[in-house]
C-alpha cells in the first residue's frame, strides 16, 4: 500500500504500473544468465532504486503510446519486454531474477496441485505428479510443502475430508457411504484420518455442524419476528 502526501492540479502525482509478465521474465532470465557478481547478490523483497535513463526512456515511450492508440497493440509488447530486459539488467536484476524463477516452480508445482483437486479420489503417485511438475521426486516433495505447508498425499487428504464432510452434512450421507465416496476403501482408516483432521469422529461432528446450523437457523427466524 501506499499514499500520494503532495499533489495538486498544477503539480499532479503521475506514476506507472506495470503488472510483470512473469513468462517474458522467465524467458529473459534463461536466455541472459545472471554475472558472477550479480549471483553473489544477496537479493530482497522490496527495494527502492533510481530509475536508470535508459529505463526511463523505455516508460516514457510506453505512456506516449497513449497519445496514438493505433500504434498499441503494434509497439507496446516490444517496448513492455525493453522494461522488463531493462528491470533484470538493472541493479536489482537479482530480485527480479529471483522472481521469476520462484514463479517458474510455483507454476510447476501449481500444475501438480489442479491435478490433485481433479482427482483426489484417485490414487497420488508421487512419481507421476513429479513427473507432471517436471522434477525429481525429492525436488518436487520439498517446493510442493514449501508452497502449501503440506505434502502432497497430506493435501489430498484434506480435500477428501472436506468434501466428506460436505456430503455427511449436506447430503445427509453416513460416514461409511461417504469415505467410499471420497476415495477410502476402509471406514476404520477414513474415521481415523477425519478424526485426526477435525478432531472427532464423522458422526460426532456432523451433529455438532448440525446443531450449529439449526440453532442459527432458529436464531434468525425469532430475529424476523
């Protein structure tokens, strides 16, 4: 967040935001690798830099579109990635650079994750969600937790239990009816999975969740009165 504190309509606050291309950057982060020097950089999340000419001249350029409208959809892409080759060859090319490798796993990773709320009543085989990721299976199991605190057979499991609580609640669907639903082939193992996620067992809880809807139910009808 920020705030303009000295503005008026003699002297206006003009500024530009520029959403980045996160493939462009990648792709530009690949084809220029980062210097010696520049790798030895220790990069930081947010940092505040002068704006180099060269830069300035590639910005300027981009708003002057605005004055032709005709010439965007020809000449803003090319001078949108002289801005972004300008940002990574600049003195903080390091965070920039940083970015789009992180967005470059996250993407990968967030591939394996559609997959799994497709298919969580499937098996997970660690092996073809790598694969689909385009890591090594360790390399894959250490993003997957850092992004979503949760391995990835953990994560598959609180997307069951959730939709099971859904159709124990919603449905009206016993416990059993609903593991099998979700994907268990053992009541007794779905019941020890819900009770370590929700803290009590199926049964147990949809009658709390129950009683909680009804009595909220009952509330705002006596409020209508």
């Amino acid at each position: 967040m920020g705030s303009v504190i000295e503005a008026s309509v003699e002297r206006p606050y003009l500024c530009l935001r520029l959403d980045l291309d996160m493939t462009a950057l990648g792709e530009f982060a690949i084809r220029y690798p980062a210097t010696r020097l520049e790798a030895e950089r220790l990069p930081v999340g947010i940092a505040l830099n002068r704006t180099t000419p060269a830069l300035l001249d590639a910005a300027t350029r981009l708003v002057g579109l605005l004055d032709t409208p005709d010439d965007i959809e020809a000449l803003a892409p090319l001078t949108i990635r002289e801005i972004l080759y300008r940002l990574l060859a600049g003195d903080r090319g390091a965070t920039i650079r940083q970015m789009a490798h992180a967005d470059s796993r996250l993407n990968q990773i967030a591939r394996a994750i559609v997959w799994i709320r497709t298919h969580f009543r499937e098996a997970c085989p660690i092996e073809k969600l790598a694969e689909m990721a385009g890591m090594s299976r360790s390399t894959f199991h250490a993003h997957f937790k850092a992004i979503t605190s949760m391995s990835p057979l953990e994560f598959r499991t609180h997307l069951r239990m959730h939709e099971a609580q859904r159709l124990i609640v919603g449905d009206a669907m016993d416990a059993a009816s609903a593991g099998f639903s979700v994907g268990y082939g053992s009541p007794s193992q779905f019941s020890r999975d819900y009770t370590r996620i929700f803290g009590m067992p199926p049964a147990r809880h949809a009658g709390r969740l129950r009683s909680i809807v009804e009595a909220r139910s009952e509330s705002q009808e006596l409020a209508s009165v």
